[in-house]
C-alpha cells in the first residue's frame, strides 16, 4: 500500500484558529498602522489591520499573516518555537534588572568655582571644605557599594567641582579598587569635571588608575560662557584646552562631553553641534534642562516649553545626519538609545528609560554628608527640602534597609509603565520608561497624569519622529541608523542593511 504525505492544511488548521498575542498600535497616518509587541518588533499595516487581527479575518498562509506569525503578534497551533523565543527576547529587553545597581554616583564636595545657571545644587565656595565628604562617609558608601550583587560596577565621582577634592577622589579611588579585587568586582570609573583647574599630577593619577573623565561643552564660546559663567568668563577656554590635555594624557576615547539646551541654545543647534565636530568629538547628547535644585531659580533665563527643544532637537537630528552623510561619524546618544530598542533585540542600560525605574535599581547617589537618593535628581530634589526620595544614611542604614524602605519601594512601584495608565496601552510602552522623580517634580505626584506630561511629550514626538523616518526607509538615513547600532563608520558597512 503506497503512503503518501497529507497536505499542511491537515496539520496547522485554518487561520480562523490564531490566537492573539499582546501587542499594542497607533493609527500612525490615514492609511496605516503601527504595530508593536511586547518585546518591540513593529509592522506597517494598512489601516483596518488591528481589527482585522482581532477579529480573526487575517487569511491564513497569506502575506500579512506570515508577518505577525513571525513578529508574534499572533501565533496558531504550530508556534511552540516561536513562544520559546519570544520568551527569550524578552529577558533580553530587561537584562537591566540583573545584578542590581550598576552605577555608584559619589558626591564627593559641593564646593565648585562655576556659577552655572542650569545647575541643580546649591553650590559652595572653594573654600567651604565642610561640605566635602568625610573618610568615613566614604568608607562606609564604598561599602555599601561592594554589597551590589553584580560583578560589573562603575563609580562616578562628581559634585561641585570633585577636582577640588582630588585627595578624596584618589582616597576613594584606591580604596575601591582594593575592594573591588577583594571582592571579585569589575570596576570602572569616571571623573566628572569641569576641567577648569585640572592639574598636570591630576592628570598623570588618572592615567595611572585608567580614570575615564566626562565634562560639560554646551557648545560655543558664547553660549558656553553664558551658561556657565566662572571668574575671568573664560569657562569655554579653559574646556576646549583641557579637552584636549586630557586627550593627549589619557586618550581620546576616555573624555566624553555632555551639553545642556538652555533657552539661549534653542536658536543654535547647527553651531552647537559644529562645535562638538571642531573639537572632534564623535558623539553627541542633545539634553534638555530639567526641572531640579537651583535650576528652577533660574528657569526664566534658561527654561522653555517642551515643543521649543523638540523643533532644536529635530533640526539639530537633520543636521547631524547630514553632516554623516559628508563622511563625519557623529552619534547623537538619545537618539542611539531609542533605535537600540526599536531595531535590535537589546535593551539599554540608560535609566530614564526603563521600566521600572532605573533610579534606584541600576543608580545611587551617595551625597556628600552620607545620604542615599535614588538618582541624582532626587537629589537635586533634596536641595528644595524635598526628601522624597531619600532612601537612609549611610551610618545608619544596610542596603537591605535602603532597598526595604518605603522611598524605593514607592518609586517602583510607581514606574512599572506596564501598569501605568495612558502607558499601559500605548504603542510606544517598550521603548520608552517612566521616570517617578520628574512626574513628582512636575506633577505633584510619582505616577504622574501622561496628558500634561513634559516626559510623554518628549518621547511621544521624537519616537513618532524616528519612526517616520524608519517608515521612509531612506538608505542614506537607514545606513547611518545603523552604523550607530553597530559602532562602525557608514563606509564601513555593507551593502545589506538589518531587515
């Protein structure tokens, strides 16, 4: 008797029996759709396609049926692979959550010779050594930092103006070290520093130590100098010249710069981002102010409306690209982040964008007189005697006491955008986080109300944003989209581009 072999039919059913998987949309323009799922592969579809999928009219074995199969959006009675891998990408997406904090931030002084008008705490004189952190603060937050369970951690020193303590900074630099290889720990740390007053024996420890420094270049010398006035108004000067004696001592790759966007940027991106090219930086963070410490003084000389930085950050984007596209590898980071979760199957470990919060989790702040906050925003939060989200005191307090308290646990509990109304159900919930300090900043409360949100409207208009230009597919956009993911110059890249 011959044996034959029956048709696939006979074995995967008729599409009427898909099931759904979760999955969020956006009526993205008048003809399609934008679908997201959990873990955030996308697809274009024609309007109608949401209710056609929910109402199980998509025809089995057609087009647009193999593409949310595959995406899983929809699964039938032979993706037991497909569920297993799902799974998969998504403890990938959430990777963040393993080993507890990764970043230890140490204030080391408030003391700082800048007179910055974003700057989020009240600063001291150079000569107020009472606001620098004690050995024993320093001994214990080490401490306390060598409990995280992760093997990979990094310190950041910072204050004020941490190069006004530089015995501190090489006590704690030591002293971690030595911890660090007691306790099996993988150690980085970064110097973060005006460079106003960095000495050539400064310099010569930080390449000893393999030191990383990160500063402030908020773009031009009249902008720069306006934004952050120093005695002499030379603060641009002194940056731009120890960027590059830094540079020359430790390596390029081992200085990084941040800007600021005050009121006085908005009308300059081209020249804020000329200048981080003229001083051959490769990577570049277009930052808007935030609403902390100090900073809230001033916001009539500094502040703006959310839709003045997105029109700066939108036309600073276009610049940036273009200047790609004239052979210049130049990265701009917030963007590099937002593309890392919608085109590859990684998460980040940037906090602001995570769910729950990163504050806390993946971040502490050990103040100078021994405090412990969630972020450094919290602790700029502290500096207008609110001390919500101050977790204890480090001579008074085990990490598991931090971790315990009612401060952690309410930020939390308060940042899980999966449960978060008006997050919940929106398209963009996988690339984007909530951030329980600045809704409790802005708001008056850490779940925070996403219709008035400065932090939704942000990321709702620059994601909405990228994705019209992934929609657009331009091969010049997509090529240097990607030559950011992959860290290699566009010239570099293949002719094949990731699907």
């Amino acid at each position: 008797m011959a044996r034959t072999f029956l048709p696939l039919d006979a074995f995967v059913g008729s599409g009427s029996g898909y099931h759904l998987l979760p999955f969020r949309f956006l009526r993205f323009d008048g003809d399609r759709e934008l679908l997201v799922n959990e873990v955030g592969e996308y697809l274009f579809a024609p309007a109608g396609t949401v209710a056609g999928v929910v109402g199980r009219k998509i025809q089995f074995g057609s087009p647009l049926y193999s593409s949310l199969k595959a995406k899983q959006f929809i699964y039938d009675s032979s993706s037991s692979p497909n569920l297993d891998l799902l799974a998969t990408k998504y403890r990938t997406k959430h990777e963040f959550l393993d080993g507890g904090t990764k970043l230890h931030i140490f204030v080391v002084t408030l003391r700082c010779d800048h007179s910055c008008h974003y700057c989020q705490v009240s600063r001291q004189t150079a000569n107020r050594n009472e606001y620098d952190m004690s050995i024993a603060t320093a001994d214990r937050s080490l401490d306390l930092m060598m409990d995280t369970p992760g093997t990979d951690i990094t310190l950041e020193l910072q204050g004020g103006e941490a190069t006004l303590a530089f015995d501190l900074v090489q006590y704690i630099v030591d002293h971690a070290k030595r911890l660090a290889c007691d306790r099996g720990k993988n150690l980085s740390v970064v110097l973060t520093t005006n460079l106003a007053n960095i000495a050539d024996e400064q310099l010569a420890y930080l390449k000893q130590e393999s030191v990383k420094v990160s500063t402030s270049l908020d773009g031009p010398a009249f902008i720069h100098n306006a934004n952050r006035p120093r005695p002499g108004n030379n603060s641009h000067e002194l940056a731009v010249q120890n960027i590059e004696r830094c540079r020359q001592t430790l390596g390029t790759e081992q200085v990084a710069a941040l800007m600021t966007t005050t009121q006085l940027s908005l009308a300059h991106p081209k020249e804020i981002i000329d200048e981080y090219v003229a001083r051959s930086f490769h990577s570049i963070f277009l930052r808007p102010i935030s609403p902390y410490g100090f900073a809230v003084r001033t916001r009539r000389r500094t502040g703006y409306e959310m839709n003045a930085f997105l029109k700066f950050y939108k036309t600073g984007l276009d610049h940036i690209l273009e200047i790609n596209r004239q052979g210049y590898h130049l990265v701009e980071v917030y963007t590099k982040i937002l593309l890392t979760k919608i085109l590859t199957p990684y998460g980040t470990g940037f906090v602001d964008l995570q769910s729950p919060a990163g504050a806390g989790w993946n971040v502490l702040v050990y103040n100078y007189d021994g405090d412990v906050y969630i972020s450094d925003e919290s602790r700029m939060l502290a500096e207008m005697n609110d001390f919500t989200f101050r977790l204890g005191n480090v001579h008074q307090h085990s990490r598991r006491d931090l971790f315990g308290g009612d401060a952690f646990l309410e930020a939390q509990q308060t940042s899980c955008n999966q449960s978060l109304p008006g997050c919940s159900d929106c398209a963009f919930q996988t690339y984007c986080g909530s951030d329980p300090i600045f809704n409790h900043a802005t708001q008056g409360d850490s779940f925070g109300f996403r219709p008035t949100s400065a932090f939704c409207h942000r990321n709702m208009s620059v994601l909405k944003h990228l994705f019209r230009m992934i929609a657009e597919n331009d091969p010049d956009t997509m090529r240097i989209f990607w030559s950011w993911l992959t860290d290699r110059s566009v010239s570099d890249l293949g002719t094949e581009l990731p699907a």
